[in-house]
C-alpha cells in the first residue's frame, strides 16, 4: 500500500498541457496554482512541481480548454508568469 497521496501517484490518460511556471518562492505556491487550474471547466486535474517550474494540466477528454485561459489561471493565483513549456 503506498504512502503517497493518489493525486500524485494515478497514471491519467488523456490529453495534456505542460506550462513553465516562474514567480513560485514557497511551497505553498503549487497548490495555490492547481487549485486556480482545477477550477477551469475541462480540467481533470493540475500538477505543479516546484523543482522544476513546471505545472502538468490534464484535461477531460474532449475538452476545449484554451492555452491562454491555462495562462491566465496561474496568472490569477499569484504573482506568477506561465508559458507553455519547452
């Protein structure tokens, strides 16, 4: 049985957008993030990895979930700029 909250261990399929993330100082700053995301219509779920500056978006399938509206949402948590990564 593992320790590790599901959120972060579940394999989802599906589509998928992967930002970069810069202005993140604490740790507190990736849930305020995935929260903001997982109030959009379409989102599944968020992932933010503070590490690496890079926040995971999975979408429900079918979804018409806009880039910039995924922007604007991590803009809205905080003093945070988001673009799509690499």
């Amino acid at each position: 049985m593992s320790l590790f909250s599901r959120k972060k261990t579940e394999t989802v399929a599906g589509p998928q957008v992967v930002l970069q993330v810069e202005g993140m100082h604490c740790n507190s700053c990736g849930p305020l993030i995935d929260d903001e995301l997982e109030e959009l219509p379409g989102v599944r779920s968020a992932t933010t990895d503070m590490r690496t500056g890079r926040t995971t978006v999975r979408l429900e399938e079918g979804a018409d979930v806009d880039t910039a509206a995924l922007i604007a949402a991590v803009e809205g948590a905080g003093d945070y700029t988001a673009r799509p990564a690499a």
